[in-house]
C-alpha cells in the first residue's frame, strides 16, 4: 500500500504548536537553570498563552483545514467553532496562571513543571475543538488529560493528593477505554473515523445497532469528562483532593473540552440519530441537575461544593445540547455562550476559594468564609457577585447564559426540561447565597491571602461577569457565528 | 424652495442661546462685575433677539421669491404611532401669516429687549428676566411657526409658562396689605389660562378625531372636502361614534375659543391681564400687549376655513354659528373692559383693560370674518400699545427717582401710602419729561383712533366691516353698535388718562421732582412712535376709489395664507362677509367724530379735577358706571361666589370625604382592618400550619435525599466504577432496545 502523506499547512495549526513549544521549551531551560530561580516559566507560559490568543484570534472567519489525507477530507479543521473554544481555553490558561502563582508559593508547589504540564493539557482541549476525525479526538482527550493526572498528584508526598491523581486516571483511563470502544464500533459499521464521512454514512445507510452501541460508548466517554450524572462519581473526590488551582482549571477546562468532544460527535457526526440521543441526553440532564444541586446543599467543604456545583452545570450545559438536536443553531451558540460565561464565574469563585486557603487544605470549609466581608470587603463583594451569577440572577452572566440556554430549550419546546432547570436554580440559590450569607452575617477569624495578580485576575473576571449580564448581544453574536461556521455543513447537507 | 427657508430653525436656535447664555452664566456675569456684566447680560439678549428677527426679514424675502406661496419646513418626525394612522411632524409653516406674526414678535421683541437693559438696571435678577424674555421669543415663534395644532399648543403653553414666570419676576413683593400680591398674580393668570388651555386640548383631540390629522393643511383640505360632499355625518377616528359634521365643528370651533378666550383675555376669563401688570413693565409691553395675548387671534384667524364653514352651515340651518359666539364675545368684552378703564387710577391697569378691550375688538373682527382687518389691528395695537406700556414704564420710573429724590430731601415724608403708577399723584409731566409725553400721545391719539395715527385705519376697517354687512348679518348691526360705543370709550379713557397725568398741576412732591428717563428707554419710545405714526400706511384702503401703489398691502400679502379667500374665489363658500376695500367716508367720520369728541369731552371733565390726590373722579356721577364697573363684577363673582365655594367643596373632600371617610372609615375600617384579619389568618393558620409545613418538609426530603445520596458516594474507585458501567448499561439497553424489539 503506498502512503500519501497528508496535505499539511503548519500556520493553521500554529496556536497548538506555540502552546506545545513553549511547553517543551520551558522543560529543556529548566535543566539548566538553578534550583532557586522559578519565576520565569510564569512569563513564559503566560507570553505562549497570548501569542497562540493572538494567532488564534487572527484566523478568525477563515474556515481553514488542514491534515488532509487521501480521502480528501481534512483530520483538523479551524472553523470559528474551534476558535472560539480555543480562546475559551487560552483564556482558562491566562486566568488559572495569575490564581496559582502565590498558591504555589505557600504550599511549596512552585515548580516549572506545573506551568508546563499546564501547557500541554491546554494544547489537548485546543486539539480537541479543531478535531475533525475521532482518532484525533481521542488523541486530544488523552494529551489533555494526562497531565491532569500528574497536577492532581503534584502534591505528594500527601495521601489527599496522590488519591486524587489515582482516582482520576483510573476512572479516566476506564472511560477512556469505552471512547475508544465507541470509536472503534462507529468505525465497524461505517469503515471511518472522519467525522462528515461518518455523516454522509449514515446519510447513506441510516443507523443500526452497531453505530447506535458506538454512539452510547461515545457519550459515555464524553459524560465522564464533564462530569455528567451517572458519571460523575470521581469529581467531589477528585476536586477535593487536588491542589486548588488545579481543581478550577479542571472544573473549566476539562468541562468544556468534554463538551466540545460531546458536540462534535453529537452534533457534527450523528445529528441523523438526534430522535435517538436527545432523550438519552435530556435525561442525563435532568439527572445532573438534580443531583448536582441537591447534593451540593449538604456539602461543608467548598471544593466539594463547587465540585457539585460543577456537576449541576453541566447539566445545564446539557439541556443547551438536547436543545441543539431540534434547533441546532440556538441549542449550541446556547451551550458556548454558557461555557464561556461559566469560565469567568467559575474561575472567579475558584480564586477566592484559593486566597482562602491557607496551606494545602486548611480554610477550605464553608465557616471559614464567616466574616470576610468585614475584612475584604471589596473580595466579598465580588464572591458575592460570582455566587449570584452562579445562581443566574441578572445583570450577571450566569443569568444571560441561563437565558439563552432556557430560550433555546423552549424553542426546541422541552418544557419539562426547563422547568427542572428552573427549579434546580432556585434550589442552588439556597447553597450559593450560603456563602453570602456567611461572608457579611458573621463575625469571623478568616483572611484571604491574596497577591497583586490574583486581585487583578477576580477584577477582571468580575467585570467580566458583569458584562456578559449587561451587554450579552456581542458575544451571542460570536457564538452564534461560530455555531454557523461549525454546523455549515449540516445546513448545506 | 428658496434656500433661505432653509434658515427658519434659526429663529429658534438664536433665542434659546440666549436662554442659555444668560441662564448658565449670565449671572455670574452680572454679579461679578455689575456694569460690563449687565451690558453682556442684556445685550447678547438683544442681539439673539435681534438676529431672529433678522432671519425672519430673510425668510420674507424668501416668500417674496417664492411668490407668496407657503412653504413647510421639516424639522423631524415628532409624535409618529404606526398602524394608528398617527404623525406628527415638527415642522414649521413659513406662510405671510405666519412671518407677519414673527415680524411683529421679534421685531418689537427687539426694541422691548434695548428698552429693557435701561428699565431692568440695577434689578438683583437682571440676568434671569433676560433668560426669560428671550424664552419667551422661543416659545412665541414656536406657537407662530408650528405646522400643526400641537406644535401651537407647545409654543402656547410655553408662552403660558413664560407669562407666570415674568408675572411673578418680583414673587417676594408684598402688596401694602401682606398679600403676595405678585405671586398670587401670578398664580391667577396661571389659573385662568388653564381653562382655556384645558378647552384647547380638547379642541385638538376633537381635531384630530373628526380630522384624523393636526396638521393645519390637512385638516382644512379634509373639512373643506367633507363640506363640499354635503355629508352630514362623520365618523370620528379609530371609533366607531358617528357625529354630525356641523356638530362637530362647532364644537371644535367653540372649543378654540374659549382657548383663544384664556390666551388673549375675553370674557370671561379676562381677570388674570389686569393683575398680570404686576410683572416687569417691559415684559407686561411684550407678553401682556403686543405678543403673547395675540395668540388667541392668531389661533382663531389661523383655524378661517373652520370658523367659515361654521358659518356657511349656520346660514344654512338658521342655527348661531361659533363665528357669531366668537364675534359678540369679542364685541361684548371690548366694550365692558372700556368701561372697566375709567374707573381705574394705576397707569398700567388702565392700559391692561384697553388692552383687554382692543383684543376684544380683534376677537370681534376675526369673528366676523374680518380676518386682514384682525390681524391688521393686531399689527398696529402692536405698536402703539408696547409704545404705551413703555411710556408708562418711563413715568414710572421717573415718579420712583422723583419719590426718591424727595425722600432725600425731607425725612419721614415716606409714610403717605404714595404709590409710583397711581394716576391721582402725578399730573403736569409734559413739562418734565418730554419724550416720554410726546411719544405717549402719539400711542395715545393711535389708540384712540385719531387720524392719521395706525389705530384710526384698523379700527376704522373693523368698524367699516361690521357696517357693511349689515344687511345680510343683523347681528352686524349689534357688533357695530357694540364696537363703536367701545371705541368711544377709548377715546375718552385715554383723554382722561393723558391729562391726569401730562397737564395740570403735580398732585405730589414725586411728580414735581420727576425726570426723563435714560436715552437707552427714550430711543426705543420713539422707534416705536415712527411705527404708532406709519403702520396704517400697511393697509391703507383705497381712498375716495383711487388706488395708491401702497393700499391694501396687508390684504394681499395675507390673502396667500388666509384659505377663505380662495374658497370664496372658488365659490365654494358662497356666503362670507367682505371688507370693504375702500374708505367708508360715512363710518370714518361717524368714528372719527365720536372719537374727537369724546377726547375733548375727557379733557373737559378732567380739566381741573382732581386737584389732589384725594378728590373724587368726576366720572364717580355717572350712575351705575363706579358702582358697577368699579368693582369689576366677574371678579368680584369669582372672589365672592366661585372661590368660596370651590373652596368650601375642596374642604369638603379634603376633610370630609377623603379624610373621614377614604381614610379613616374606608381605609382604617374597612380595608386595613379586613386586611389584618386576612393577614392573621394567612400566617398564623395558613402559612405556619399548612405553606411552612409543607416547605419545611421539602426542605426535609431534600435534606433527607442529598444525604442518601451522599452514602452513595464511599470513596471507593470500585463503587464509582461501578456506577459509571451500570450508566453504560443503561444507555446500551436504551439505544438497543428499538433493534432489540425489531
């Protein structure tokens, strides 16, 4: 069999491969620099982030592909779809930098590897949006969750920490493997892994078991990554367990790759079989948000709390996703506004639930957060604003983004679907506002310890948030464009 | 279209600069530096005034060029309701009626703003009198310029504010008796305009809905259509209420008048003018005689084509047609305030009644259908009527420096109750203050009607007109006695007026210590008295069937934005009254002879009485005149029968009805009282035994459920294994079972 070598044009792949070659520039400097000197892989990170934003940013409306093999259709697309996840997780990788720094510092975590490893699963969830071929979505959850594995376990020698990791690539490592299952039975019944092939497969010979079996294995896989009901088990563990910063990185980042590896199948391979999984995944749904929510209620560590909190939002992630089965243009430029509206939120939540703690550990429970607003009352204020926009009261983001996921999941007329949404958001008022109402009703010990950067980076994502609650036209309208770009093809087809 | 109508916002821009300038800074100005400051205040006023009407001299220009032909400038979409049929355009009307308007508004605006920075020298507020003459102007072009009735209705209740405003100038001013007197004066001149008003909103709404538009072209066209179509019936906008077309026009017309009765002080809502002279004399010259009390005449001559067909439906069915109302009101009030004059001392009521009274003459004309001849009289009252305001003020002033210089000069002779515009302690001014004497008798003989003067041509061709048609109109007959008894008592109030106060001997230290006043006061007096001289050459009738090259301009500058002549030309109005273009040397005569005379007669009675302050007027003989028109009856009804008992009605509902009853018994009783029961009920039965129980036990079962699930959640990889794979099998057997089934 002779071999072609694909078609190739590295510009289009250029934010993956600046990400990548920092990632590995910053491990060969750190052989040769002394023990004591660790500040610069901060910088380097940091510049590698934002000149991969940049590029990113700059092949926005091109519709480029690329890795074209001899089929003719390309393994890597740059559609507006996969630009905007990118700056979504260059984005995460720009705000969790500023949070750890001084994190690191105190629990003795400051390594450059961190930052590396940091790099490199951020280069797997970019993968992940571009990927036009299951192979290469497979590659992608692998490259972005192996060094989630290590980050987890960077705190070892403690047992907390190490249990975490173990967790998380055990269960990681099962579901990968029913991906990969899934994968190889779409491949048996359709002879592809390229993603419209499958498409115009099924277009051809509509669906049988064999694909259907495929498509659950899929789910499946993508259900574990974001942390969907029944699949969610390792999270509170995980989370817990994880040094803080990572545990928000993971709760964004993971999360929204997950979701765009879930879409991309969904939506992009198998919209054929929308009849068949937009009930399996309005139930997933429906489960989530249950769970999530009520179980966050009786949670009194906050890491564990916001790992359920993580989990009800992904939940409302989904009815956005069961939504896009009858109305794919609002169900998934929905789903994107609420990631990038959940980063912000999330991430802002996350920083202070760093600044609070101590050392590895202590300051994480629900009291300790008694009387902050005395003290910080500024940080309050803006913790404060995040639980709001958590809960979805307007003018917040969380709000908007409920709004257009609600909007699109009536249009697609799942009426039971939002009424379990709306009544799960008031229920997660009652642990949100919690935090509220221990930061200004108490009298408390408690201090955030807080550096330049962390304060500037919950501005930002305060500001951030209040933004997206009052003005949410202009990025609805870039998601929207992305949804156009990504479903293109569906419209033609 | 000329390009120079394109200019006609300017009238409106350069006026609110003003108001702006002299708002903001102004007053930092004056009170910085008094004299430059003062000179700034009042002269950027004046030169705003001075530019609109230099833009208003173009736009003539431009009529000319265009032929006389009216020309609508857009400004913006205003009040627009799609789907209703609703628009409502800001736009302007630039016709001959309305630039005659805005050249008498801005023109004699002009010469009140140079007359001002003399008279308002030294006031506390200089710059805020100057803020609002020249909001006046704004709001004064506005009502002129608008293109439809609600644009007029925004300049009308501006003009309305900016009356209060200088009416209350001096608010802190107390009469001798502790009253507010300015304050209250102009609370009233509020009040009595807001009847009218009221009637002009209604008029509008009415307008519009027999009309479907406000728009003056449109709703003209479309009564004129419904005229020649002989339809009986119209069917009123967006309703489904059918009216009779002749019912609907007169009320619409009716309405307009009371409007028009409000705004330009007829009967019966004429009590606020005299009152309003509590303002600043020039503001009282402007607003209160040559401009803002025109309205009502403009509005009416405006509306012709209503009144008109009001009329030719009337002579139809043999019912009073609105024009017949509006022209007796006008002839009646003309006559009643004459009388009201003679029993007047201060210098400026006697004006406000002849005003009052020469209003009334104007309402008249238009009511008869004498529209050129209405708004030729408005021109020339214009004129000499501000000539006579402003020669007032000049006495005035001149009695206040003498009262002054007296005070000086003996201690303790302040305590006499003298009064600086009481005609009783002047007398012997001729001497004293020259100008001011010769250019008051030019207003005065102008007023009077006393040939050559402007008032003897207008007067006389109202007078001329109601004579004329006489035979076809009887009740012209009435009109014309009516008129010519008012013009009588002109003459002989003015006469009695002028020797009061110009002859004889001073009644009072201040009069013999009086003085000229400034040039900057004088130089406007004269301007004015060129104008009280000349105007009538504006309309002069053909004399003895000659026809000079400056006859008659008015009427055909006029008769391009007057409809009725074009309907009477098309024949479709068959029945309207016409001037006579020519001089009636019968009525002339007959008016000038009655004028002369009574003039004479004045100067006879008064000529050596009173010989002081305290004497009797002779007039006081005349039985019924003092103890009638004295007490000035409709306000003495308002103050002695409508107040009280408005005010006994108002107590009624404020203690008894609102308070006793609304509030304690309704209220207390009834609602708060069913309302605590309720509430009781609800939270002490309904809420703490049935809504908490039932939320505490959710709360319960939630609680209960979270911490199942928690049980669940063991710590072991096994048990989350497990739960993922049993998630599998789920999915498997839901997405197999269809194939399962097959």
């Amino acid at each position: 069999m002779e071999f072609t070598p694909p078609e190739i044009n590295l510009l289009i792949v250029a934010p993956v491969l600046i990400i990548m070659a920092a990632g590995s520039l910053g491990m060969v400097i750190d052989l040769f620099m002394p023990d004591g000197k660790k500040g610069w892989a901060v910088w380097l990170a940091a510049i590698g982030l934002l000149l991969a934003l940049a590029q990113n940013i700059a092949l926005w409306n091109g519709n480029y592909e690329t890795f074209i093999p001899q089929n003719g259709v390309a393994m890597v697309v740059m559609d507006n779809f996969a630009i905007f996840l990118n700056a979504t997780f260059l984005l995460t990788g720009l705000l969790v930098i500023p949070l750890s720094r001084s994190y690191l510092q105190r629990t003795g975590l400051e390594k450059p590897e961190y930052y590396m490893l940091l790099l490199f699963s951020i280069s797997g969830m970019m993968l992940m949006g571009m990927a036009n071929d299951l192979i290469l979505v497979f590659l992608a959850l692998e490259v972005l969750s192996i060094p989630l594995y290590i980050m987890c376990g960077m705190l070892w020698p403690r047992p907390e920490s190490e249990e975490s990791a173990m967790k998380y690539f055990l269960l990681g490592a099962f579901s990968s493997a029913i991906f990969v299952f899934g994968i190889a039975l779409v491949y048996g019944a359709t002879t592809t892994t390229a993603i419209p092939l499958i498409f115009d497969a099924v277009a051809a010979n509509g669906l049988n078991a064999m694909i259907v079996t495929g498509l659950a294995f899929l789910m499946v896989g993508a259900g574990f990554k974001v942390a969907a009901v029944p699949f969610h088990m390792w999270t509170p563990d995980v989370y817990e367990g994880a040094p803080t910063p990572v545990t928000a990185f993971m709760s964004v980042g993971a999360k929204i790759a997950g979701f765009a590896a879930l879409l991309r199948v969904l939506m992009l391979a198998l919209p054929q079989a929308s009849g068949e999984w937009v009930t399996a995944v309005a139930v997933l749904s429906t489960l989530t948000l249950i769970i999530g929510n009520v179980v966050a209620i009786r949670q009194g560590n906050i890491k564990r709390m916001l790992a359920y909190s993580s989990i009800a939002h992904a939940g409302y992630i989904l009815i956005a996703v069961a939504a896009a089965a009858d109305n794919p243009s609002a169900g998934v430029s929905s789903a994107l506004f609420y990631m990038f509206a959940y980063l912000f939120t999330n991430l802002g939540a996350f920083g202070m639930v760093i600044a609070l703690e101590r050392n590895y550990g202590e300051g994480n429970l629900l009291d300790d957060f008694k009387g902050l607003a005395k003290r910080h009352p500024w940080l309050s204020l803006a913790m404060a604003y995040f639980m709001l926009s958590l809960t979805g009261i307007p003018p917040t983001g969380g709000f908007s983004a409920k709004f257009y996921v609600f909007g699109a999941a009536i249009e697609a007329e799942l009426y039971w679907l939002v009424l379990i949404g709306v009544i799960t958001s008031v229920i997660s008022g009652y642990y949100y506002l919690r935090v509220v109402y221990l930061m200004y009703m108490f009298d408390g010990e408690g201090q955030l310890i807080t550096g330049r950067a962390l304060q500037f980076a919950v501005f930002v994502m305060a500001i951030s948030t209040l933004v997206l609650g009052l003005f949410p036209e202009g990025l609805f309208n870039l998601t929207a464009e992305a949804t156009l770009s990504a479903t293109r093809l569906l419209a033609g087809g | 279209m000329n390009e120079l109508f394109n200019l006609a916002p300017l009238i409106l821009v350069f006026p609110i600069i003003g108001v702006l300038f002299n708002g903001l800074v102004g007053r930092r100005f004056v009170d910085h530096d008094r004299k430059t400051g003062e000179r700034w205040s009042g002269w950027f006023a004046t030169i705003m005034a001075l530019s609109a009407f230099v833009v208003v001299v173009l736009l003539n220009l431009a009529l000319h060029a265009n032929h006389f032909h009216a020309e609508t400038v857009m400004l913006w979409d205003w009040i627009v309701i799609p789907g209703q049929g609703l628009s409502i355009p800001w736009a302007m009307q630039i016709d001959t009626l309305s630039v005659a308007m805005m050249l008498v508004v801005t023109g004699v605006g002009s010469i009140i703003h140079i007359y001002s920075i003399g008279y308002m020298h030294g006031d506390p507020d200089y710059s805020r009198y100057f803020a609002y003459l020249n909001l006046f102007l704004f709001f004064m072009l506005i009502l002129v310029a608008g293109n439809n009735y609600l644009v007029l209705f925004v300049g009308w209740e501006g003009v309305g504010l900016c009356s209060y405003l200088l009416i209350g100038f001096w608010h802190e001013r107390l009469a001798k008796d502790g009253t507010m007197k300015n304050a209250n004066a102009a609370r009233k001149a509020m009040i009595a305009n807001r009847v009218g008003d009221a009637a002009m909103i209604l008029g509008i709404i009415l307008t519009f809905w027999v009309f479907g538009s406000v728009e003056f072209n449109h709703v003209f066209e479309e009564a004129i259509h419904i005229f020649e179509s002989h339809e009986e019936m119209v069917t009123l906008v967006s309703t489904n209420i059918e009216m009779a077309f002749s019912t609907a026009l007169f009320a619409i017309t009716v309405l307009f008048l009371i409007a028009a009765t409000g705004k330009s002080a007829q009967l019966v809502l004429h009590v606020w003018l005299p009152d309003a002279m509590a303002g600043p004399t020039p503001a009282s010259s402007l607003i209160h005689a040559a401009t803002m009390v025109t309205s009502g005449i403009y509005l009416i001559v405006r509306s012709n084509v209503l009144y008109e067909l009001s009329r030719a439906l009337s002579v139809h069915s043999g019912t009073i047609s609105s024009s017949d109302i509006v022209a007796l009101v006008g002839a009646s009030t003309a006559l009643y305030a004459g009388l009201i004059a003679f029993t007047q001392y201060d210098i400026k009521k006697v004006l406000a009644y002849s005003t009052v009274s020469q209003l009334g003459f104007m309402i008249a004309a238009a009511g008869m259908g004498a529209y050129v001849a209405a708004m030729f009289h408005l021109i020339t009252h214009a004129f000499f009527k501000a000539l006579l305001f402003m020669g007032a003020g000049s006495v005035i002033h001149g009695m206040e420096h003498g009262h002054h210089e007296v005070a000086h000069g003996h201690h303790g002779h302040d305590d006499d109750g003298f009064d600086p515009q009481d005609m009783r302690y002047m007398g012997g001014l001729r001497k004293l203050m020259p100008v001011t004497f010769w250019t008051y008798l030019v207003g005065a003989l102008a007023l009077a009607g006393i040939f050559p003067f402007a008032g003897f041509w207008s007067k006389d061709e109202i007078l001329a007109h109601a004579n004329a048609n006489q035979g076809e109109y009887g009740l012209f007959l009435v009109l014309f006695i009516l008129l010519a008894l008012a013009a009588v008592c002109t003459a002989f109030y003015m006469g009695r007026q002028l020797r009061m106060v110009f002859w004889g001997q001073p009644r009072h230290e201040a009069a013999r210590h009086a003085h000229e006043s400034s040039p900057i006061m004088t130089f406007p007096l004269v301007l004015l008295a060129v104008f009280g001289t000349v105007a009538g050459l504006f309309n002069l009738p053909k004399v003895l069937t000659l026809e000079f090259g400056w006859s008659l301009t008015l009427e055909h500058w006029l008769e391009h934005s007057i409809q009725t002549f074009e309907l009477m030309e098309e024949g479709i109005l068959a029945h309207v009254p016409h001037t006579p273009t020519s001089l009636i040397v019968e009525v002339a005569a007959l008016s000038l002879g009655l004028a002369l005379v009574s003039m004479g007669l004045a100067f006879y009675v008064y000529r050596d009485k009173p010989k002081t302050a305290a004497d009797p007027d002779p007039t006081q003989k005349i039985p019924g005149l003092w103890s009638v028109f004295g007490r000035l009856p409709i306000d003495s009804f308002y103050m002695k029968l409508l107040v009280p008992w408005f005010n006994r009605f108002s107590a009624w509902l404020g203690f008894k009805f609102e308070w006793s009853f609304w509030h304690d018994f309704f209220h207390e009783r009834v609602i708060r009282d069913t309302f605590v029961w309720f509430a009781d009920l609800s939270a002490n039965v309904l809420d703490a035994q049935g809504v908490d129980g039932i939320v505490n036990g959710l709360g319960s079962v939630t609680r209960w459920l979270a911490d199942g699930i928690r049980v669940s959640q063991t710590g072991y990889a096994r048990t989350y294994a497990l739960s993922v794979f049993l998630g599998t099998v789920v999915l498997l057997i839901y997405f197999l079972w269809p194939y399962v089934m097959r």
